[in-house]
C-alpha cells in the first residue's frame, strides 16, 4: 500500500488571476511591545523520539541567543514612489547573488541491476520524480542519510547553491524560536488580522494566506467579532500553509540582520540572503515600473546589491502607504505581469539559494533538539511536526517534520523523520529546479516528487538503493 501525504500546500507564483480581493486602507504596525513576557513552559512533544537517542556531535556549534543589532549598512536612497520609513536592504550579512550553481554531477551512468533493484521498489507515484531524476541530474540536488550514518547516504549536486522557495522559511522559523526562548517576543502578543493584510498581496501564494485565515475562523479563534490572532499562530500559518504574508511579517518584526545572522549562526556558508516575498514579487514587476520586467530583472542579476535596495523599498512602501498598496493591488488585478518567463528569470536567479548538504544538516539539528536550548528547539519541531495529524503519517512514523516550497519551475522538499522504532531520524532534501513549466504544474497537483522523497524515509531499503544508481 502506498502512503500519500494527506495535503497540497506549497508556496508558488501563479499567473495572475481573479483571487484579488478588495484592499484595506488602514493602519498597520508590528507587535506592540511586550512588558514583562509571559511565556508558556516548554513540554515534551507527544511524540518526542526516544530518550535513547545519540546527541549530536560535539563539534556542532550551538547558536547564540538572539541580540538586538544595528544595521551596518546604509538605507536606500527613498525614490518619488515612497518617502516613510527604510527598513535595512536584504544583504546585510549575506551575498544576494549566488556564485556556486554550476552542478556537480550533470549525467548519470548507472548499470541495469542498480536501476532494477530501485525500479522494484519505488512506489509508482514517485516513478515520474525518478525517471526525470535520471534523464535531467543537473536539475536536482539530493541528500538523504540516517543521521549517524553520513557516508551511506546518496548525494546528488549537494553542495551547490540552488533556489530554496519556501523552504528558506525555515530562517525566520529558528529565528522566532530563538527568540521567545530568551523572552525577546511573546508568543501569546495580539497580532490583528488587519496588520496581517498589510503584508498580502493577493494572487502570489496560491491562497495560502486565505486557508490559513479560514482554518482559524473554522477552529473559532477568528469572527467578525473577534479580528485578532496571536503572535504564535503567525509561524503556524507561516509553516503549515506557506503564506507569505506571515512569512513577511516575522521576517520583519524580527529584522533582517537577525534573519542572516541565524543562517551564519546555523553554518549555511551557501546561503544566500532571503528578501521579503513583497519585496521579491514586486522586483519582479511593480506597478511604478514603466520599463520591461525582463530587463529590470537582467539589471538586478548584474547588480545584486540594487536588487536588495529595491526589494526593501517596495515592501516597505507596500506595508506602510496604504494608497501605494491599494494602487499595487489594483495593478496586479488588471495586468497580466509578470510573464511566467519573468517569474522564472527572476526565482532561478534571485530567490534565496542554499544547498541540499547544509539544509539536511539544519533538519537533523532541528531532529535532534540542537538549537539553542530546549524550548527553541520544542518550538521549531512543534511547527514543523504538524503532519502527524494524519494517520499514514502515525503508522509510520513516531516524529516527522517537513516544509516544502514552490516557485515557477522550482520545486522544494526538507524532511526529517523518526520511523517507527528508530532512535535516529533519517533526513531527505530533494529540490528541483529548470523544470518545464508543465512538469511543474502537474507535480505541484500530484506530489510525486515529494512521493519520492517520502518513499526514502519509510523504505529502510531506498537509500541504498538510490545511492547505488547515484554515485
């Protein structure tokens, strides 16, 4: 029997279509200060991995606890479309441009019996994930081990930098976690759903935003009456349904040296510096652009640091002039820009880039309850581990956290699990990228490279398997 993931929730760009909703001209701000922070006791997960399970190595570095910081970098220079408040530009620690891309391995030569014993094996939803595994290696980057047992694990383009979508999330996921711990942020702090609005833009998550808000109408948390949520169910929506705007909105009340300062701390010398989704989408055509898009984005990959002004502003712009987000989301509900061909220009190239070897390394530490201290870690895996609501995942698994990404032509996956019965949890990375557009479109709908990622955590056969066709 093949066990399916029980859901479809990634992050993408769409062509723009008619989701739009009418914009709200209000006030917005980040959390109001806290004074003397309430926060909640850490508690075992119910479904913690054993207590028999091997630290992890001495040698790994554990993550200072979060300070304030000042930006070291100068504002950008306001332009006529916006004159408030700067936020600093993304690329105050990290390189926006990636400068490692070239794949590793670009052509597979396995023999018959090594592709035999996987197509035996492998469930036929994830047939097609494999086959183009085959056909297009230096599309893919792979990494999949038992934690502990590294050297056989399979491998595939895994130190090159590649675009992460939605999995760079979890940044700002370690960087929340990080700081409630120390009782910088209170997870119980109101948050409105009208501040949330402010960092919408309506047509660029696939609705995430909007299934996230109607989970909480569904479970009474949200009413006509009742228009606030609370600070900790913003890394929720951010986790479990990909929205944006909860993305953003930790990205910014966080700050954006503090979000590159956690992917230094967590020792992601790939990583590249993730920018505001606002800020991303709106790069990629805008509203107050007259010129091409195309050309626009050419300029930004030739100039990374221009890009990361550029993403800053526009996302401030969006946040705190209510008449620029009204005229912005007026825009995009009347134009069919950005082109799709724009969209992938910009994500293959601009997006946040990280590799498959460091991410693996960033889901066993999470696994294995090594950040900073116990309630950071209890955190991070208490977001991540939301799939064990469902029963296939329950008959498998005692742990299994997961965060996915999707962009136009990308396709992310980053799991960590613990089966049933094991006391060290297998990790898998599987990103793709260059896929033709309709491949990605019917495997955002099927998930059969996610299928295929899966498959490596339940088969206690399937890493070697692949590892002998992928050397």
């Amino acid at each position: 029997m093949q066990h399916r993931l029980l859901f479809i929730l990634l992050l993408g760009i769409g062509l723009l279509a008619g989701c739009q909703q009418t914009p709200a001209a209000s006030s917005v701000g980040l959390v109001p200060p806290v004074v003397a922070p309430e926060l909640f006791t850490a508690v075992p997960l119910p479904t913690s991995p054993p207590a028999s399970a091997t630290p992890l190595p001495a040698t790994l570095t554990p993550i200072p606890s979060p300070t304030p910081v000042t930006p070291t970098a100068v504002p950008p220079t306001p332009t006529p479309y916006y004159t408030g408040p700067l936020s600093p530009a993304c690329g105050q620690l990290l390189p926006i441009l990636p400068d490692h891309t070239t794949p590793q391995t670009a052509t597979l030569t396995p023999n018959a019996a090594a592709l035999t014993s996987v197509q035996n094996r492998i469930p036929q939803t994830a047939v097609a994930a494999w086959e183009y595994i085959l056909a297009h290696p230096e599309n893919v980057g792979l990494a999949a081990y038992r934690v502990g047992n590294e050297a056989n694990g399979v491998y595939l383009n895994a130190d090159v930098q590649m675009p992460l979508a939605s999995v760079v999330k979890l940044l700002p996921l370690v960087a929340y976690a990080e700081a409630v711990s120390v009782g910088e942020l209170n997870p119980a702090a109101p948050v409105s759903v009208e501040a949330l609005d402010a960092y919408f833009l309506p047509g660029y998550d696939l609705r995430a935003h909007n299934r996230a808000l109607t989970e909480l109408r569904e479970n009474g948390q949200l009413s006509d009456e009742l228009t606030q949520l609370r600070l900790d169910d913003v890394p929720r929506m951010m986790v479990r349904y990909s929205s944006n705007a909860a993305a953003d909105y930790l990205h910014l009340l966080l700050g954006q040296e503090r979000i590159e300062a956690t992917a230094v701390s967590l020792g992601l010398s790939r990583q590249t510096a993730p920018c505001t989704w606002l800020g991303q989408f709106m790069a990629m055509g805008n509203h107050t652009r007259s010129g091409s898009d195309a050309t626009a984005v050419q300029g930004f990959m030739r100039d990374g640091a221009a890009y990361g002004r550029e993403a800053s502003q526009l996302a401030d712009a969006y946040i705190n002039d209510p008449a620029f987000r009204a005229a912005e989301r007026a825009w995009h509900q009347q134009t069919r820009r950005p082109t799709v061909e724009t969209q992938r220009l910009f994500s293959h190239a601009l997006n946040a880039h990280g590799s498959p070897q460091e991410y693996a390394a960033l889901m066993a530490r999470i696994a294995q309850n090594g950040l900073s201290n116990p309630e950071s870690s209890f955190l991070a895996r208490k977001y991540l581990e939301w799939p064990m609501v469902f029963a296939d995942n329950q008959e498998l698994f005692s742990n299994l956290g997961y965060k996915n990404g999707s962009l136009p032509g990308i396709l992310t996956t980053a799991y960590y699990a613990y089966p049933k019965g094991e006391v060290m949890p297998i990790v898998v990375i599987l990103f793709f990228h260059d896929l033709p557009q309709s491949t990605y479109r019917q495997w955002r709908d099927t998930l059969t490279h996610d299928e295929f990622a899966r498959w490596l955590l339940y088969d206690p056969a399937a890493i070697a398997a692949v590892r002998a066709v992928i050397r």
